[in-house]
C-alpha cells in the first residue's frame, strides 16, 4: 500500500463545518464516555432495520474496546463531533473508518466508512454531509484513492444519503444465520 502525505503547503481540512452546527476532530481516550452511548445507539438503531445485526448484551464493553484500540490505530479514524454555540465542546456525533487493503483492485488502498452517528437534533443541518466530507479528507490523506461506507442494506435512509454525496453500490455482502 501505496502511503503519500500532502505537501507541507497544503492545509488540513477545516474542522468547522461552514453552515451546519457541529465542529470534528480526532477522538481522544478521554472522550470515550461520550463516544460509547452513541455507538451503541446506532447498533441499536441498526438492530432494528435487520435482526441479524442482533446487539450483544456486553455492547458497551465492546464498543470500549474497539474505541479505544482503534483511537490508537495509524489505520484506523475515529472522529468525534462536537456541537456548537450551546453544545460548544459537548460530543454530538462519531464517526468510526478504517483504511483497508485492495490487493486484487486499483486503487489499493481503500478508506472505508464504518460508522457514522449523529443526534436526532443534529441532522438535516449540512452535519452529516460535513461528517462524511471531513472523514474523506482524512482518508485520503492517509492514502486512501476511493472510499466505501458500510451501513445496513435496509436502511433506505442511508442508502438515498449517500448517493446524494455520490457514492453508489459496488458489492453486495449476504448473510444467513447457522
């Protein structure tokens, strides 16, 4: 895999999001307390468009435990949402993604959206546009040349918001319980 860094001259992307109320940057360990609730509320939410996405009943360990190993993973983003104005530095949002390996595709590195969570107050504001737009820039600069996102296929919801920002289907992931 193929690692470039922007020039020097280049800037980071901007972590406010002009016209929607929210402000992202990196997840630290000390915010775990505010980014566990929100995992588990879209396992939740995801629960109910599939039962196969069945929620454990030790979902907040697990979500701990992948928060905090993935907040150290060079490959790994997680990205917490902070509000602003009122909710000023109150964790609104997370977004979980992943940088991957193609070994068979061009390009070879993919940036894959995991999950992304955002309050009820805070969407249809532009947030969840900034979200997937900010997380793509910090993909791409960690190498990535395409992004995919993972959400559950009855989510309709989903589906339409991200072909809106231009993604489309390019794999299709089956299952069946044993």
């Amino acid at each position: 895999m193929k690692r470039s860094t922007p020039p020097a001259s280049e800037s980071r992307p901007d972590s406010r999001a002009p016209g929607a109320p929210i402000h992202a940057r990196p997840a630290l360990e000390s915010d775990l307390p505010a980014l566990i609730p929100l995992i588990v509320r879209l396992k939740r939410l995801n629960e109910e468009f599939d039962p196969m996405l069945k929620v454990r009943p030790d979902v907040e360990a697990q979500a701990e435990a992948v928060l905090r190993a993935e907040i150290k993973n060079p490959k790994c983003l997680v990205i917490a949402a902070e509000g602003t104005g009122p909710d000023k530095d109150k964790v609104i949002g997370v977004v979980r993604a992943a940088i991957r390996e193609r070994p068979f595709y061009m390009p070879e590195a993919e940036g894959v959206i995991l999950d992304i969570y955002l309050l009820p107050l805070y969407r249809r504001h532009g947030a969840g546009q900034y979200l997937v737009e900010h997380t793509i820039a910090h993909l791409k600069e960690r190498g990535a040349g395409i992004v995919t996102v993972e959400f559950p296929a009855q989510n309709e919801i989903a589906g339409r918001f991200y072909a809106k920002l231009g993604f489309r289907p390019i794999t299709a992931h089956h299952a069946r319980i044993l």
